[in-house]
C-alpha cells in the first residue's frame, strides 16, 4: 500500500526510545550472551531499517522472519548477523549463502531439500530448530537433529547454532514455560555436538528468566517499549514505549437530533453533536471495532461514532475545533494517554498485533 505523507496521519516513532529499551534489556541479561534484535514484520510496524540502522552498533546481530525481510537489510548496508527464524522455501537457500543470512532449519525433510537443489549451498549456516512445546517448526528428537547435522556437514553446510521457542514465557505458571526449557537442554545434550549458539529466550524470557538467556537474546516487543504479557506480569524495568500515532480534524460540524454518522446508520444523535472527521481507517489497520473507543483531541478523550470506514471515522467533540486540530490515537496529549495495550484490551487482543497491523499507508518518521 502507498504511504501517504500529504495525509497528516502519521506513526512517530521514539528511535532513542528503542535504544534506551536495548540498552535496559543488555544491563538486565549481562554480557554473556548476544543480543539479536527482532525486526521482523517492519520491526513490528515502527520500520525495519530505519530501527536496525539505529541499533546496528547496540546489537550483535538480527532477527527476520523470511527471506526478504532479511535481503532489504543487506540491501540497506545492515552487515551483521541476520537469522531468518522461520521455515522458508527450500530452493532460495542460495541467495542465503550468497549474502552470508543464517537460515533456520526446521527438520530433516528441509534440509534433503536444500541439498537436492544442486545450487551452491557451500557455507549456508542453518540454526537448527527445535519443537520442545510451541508445535509451529522444528525437530522434536535427537535422532533427527543429528541426522541433520551429519548432512549439513557432508555438504558443506555449517551447523551455526541450536534454537527453540517458548509458548507461555509470557505467563505466570510456569509450568508449559519449565517442561519446554527441560526438553530443549535433553535435546541440545543429545546433540553429536554443540554450535557456536544455543538460544532460546524472547522478550519475556528474557525480562522475566534474564539468568537462563543462553549464547543469544531475541529481543522482539520488549525493545520497542511494550509488556509481552500485557498487564499479567509486572516488568522488571521501565520500558518506553517508541509508537505514537498522530492525526488531525479534516471536517467539523454539528448534527442535529435524529441525524446519522457512518455506513450503517450505527450513530444517531440524540442532540445537537460536534462531529470531527479524522482520516484513519481500517485500510490503515485502524479496525472497525474501533467503534466506541476513543481518541484524544486538545487533551480530552473524545468517542469513536459511527462505524469506522476504509480511510476516514468520526469523534464526537467536545467544541467546534478547527480544521487541522490534532488528534493522538496512541500517544499523549496533555494529562491523558492512550497506549496501544488499551487499543489490545479493547480489541481482545495483544499489543503486538495492533501495532503491527498499522498499513505502511499511515507514513513513518522518526525522532
Ligand atoms: C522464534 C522467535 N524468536 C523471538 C521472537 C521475538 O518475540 P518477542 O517479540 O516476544 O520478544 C519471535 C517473535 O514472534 C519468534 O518467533
């Protein structure tokens, strides 16, 4: 989707925000351990490359999510390490080698795979992955992982590290989080030998179990500021959130009792209603279910009417406001804030996703 900087509707991201989070995150694990910071997903909607050219000297390496994440940071001089955590196609394995990316080798069958396509694997260095409990990739017993090394080493493949991922590092009970942790070491020790990495922390692993970080730290949510568990865990230290979404009044009116707002007639007035217009919508990833929240408009919560369309939705205000009036949908305004954990709760869902959902229409800049 085309960004749109004539829209007045931007994301403001806080770059020293995430660098301050990096720098908390480091000081709370130690220095043993790499820290790898997870970009994927547009670095979770605040912008991948001007987040990993910002972080670059912080971390020792990257984390993506598939092959063309990881080949825009090459393209933009990201020259450090960067791990594609999930399985990609088999037959792009040598445009991994050739820009030096570490794939993350999800079983067995993949790996036969990568070897049967006769191009230039030489060099690869695969992470291999191991389902100890989260059922998405990865070996499940030793016999295969060792398999897997066997072949990676008759051809050339270099066995660059271990990895799995935990399911519940993000909740109280501990339990799932324990038996997880207890099958990655039996497998890892099972191993005909061991990698240069064996990693298996996140965010929540990571703030909440900081002593078991391994050779590797993915940092993800945490360093743009957010609580991996919402609200169920307290966080060892203040992170500051790096998101701010900003708009301003394109159309005010008053309506009058009986009158209609949005696709549906949901809204009607009962009385005389400032109406404001702001140009969001859910093509910008701000969803319908939006209605009834609210925003914020010179300090004061204004309501989310009517049913909120593709590019615009309306408030109702308090006063007559003037055209270009802003508008915080996540961020502060005077005495009051709206996080992107309220959008979460609001919506039933995680603060990850309403980031992430934000479309790259909303344009991004940077502080
Ligand atoms: C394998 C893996 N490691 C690390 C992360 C980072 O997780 P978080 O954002 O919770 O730190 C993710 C994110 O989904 C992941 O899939």
């Amino acid at each position: 989707m085309k960004s749109s900087p004539h829209r007045h509707t931007p994301a403001i991201i806080d770059l020293k925000a995430i660098q301050n989070n990096i720098k908390k995150m480091r000081q709370h694990i130690g220095s043993k351990a790499d820290l790898f910071a997870v970009v994927k997903a547009n670095a979770y909607g605040h912008g991948a490359i001007p987040v990993a050219q910002s972080v670059h000297d912080l971390v020792d390496g990257f984390c993506v999510s598939n092959l063309d994440e990881a080949i825009e940071l090459r393209n933009h001089l990201i020259t450090k390490p960067i791990l594609v955590l999930s399985g990609i196609v088999p037959d792009n394995a040598d445009i991994a080698r050739s820009l030096n990316i570490t794939l993350a080798a999800p079983s067995l069958e993949w790996l036969e795979l990568i070897v049967s396509q006769k191009t230039n694997i030489k060099g690869l260095k695969i992470h291999l992955a191991v389902d100890s409990g989260m059922g998405r990739i990865g070996v499940r017993d030793a016999a295969e992982a060792n398999a897997m090394i066997e072949l990676a080493d008759k051809n050339g493949i270099i066995f660059d590290g271990v990895f799995t991922h935990f399911a519940t590092a993000d909740e109280a009970d501990l339990t799932k989080y324990e038996a997880q942790k207890a099958k990655f070491a039996a497998l890892v020790n099972q191993l005909s030998r061991r990698p240069q990495y064996v990693h298996s922390t996140n965010s929540a692993a990571g703030l909440w179990h900081a002593d078991q970080v391994q050779d590797i730290e993915r940092l993800g949510v945490a360093m743009y500021g957010l609580n991996p568990s919402g609200r169920a865990l307290g966080l060892p230290f203040d992170l500051e959130p790096a998101f701010e979404l900003k708009s301003e009044l394109t159309h005010v009116k008053t309506i009058h009792a009986g009158d209609t707002v949005g696709y549906g007639a949901t809204f009607t007035a009962t009385e005389d209603t400032i109406v404001g217009t702001v140009s969001i919508g859910y093509a910008d990833g701000w969803t319908r279910d939006m209605q009834g929240f609210h925003v914020l408009v010179d300090g004061q919560f204004c309501e989310i009417i009517g049913r909120v369309s593709m590019d615009q939705m309306c408030i109702k205000c308090e006063k007559h406001y003037k055209i270009g009036t802003p508008v915080t949908l996540i961020g502060k305004d005077g005495a009051h804030e709206i996080t992107a954990q309220e959008i979460a709760e609001w919506r039933h869902t995680i603060n990850y996703e309403v980031l992430c959902l934000l479309s790259d229409r909303i344009y991004r800049v940077y502080k």
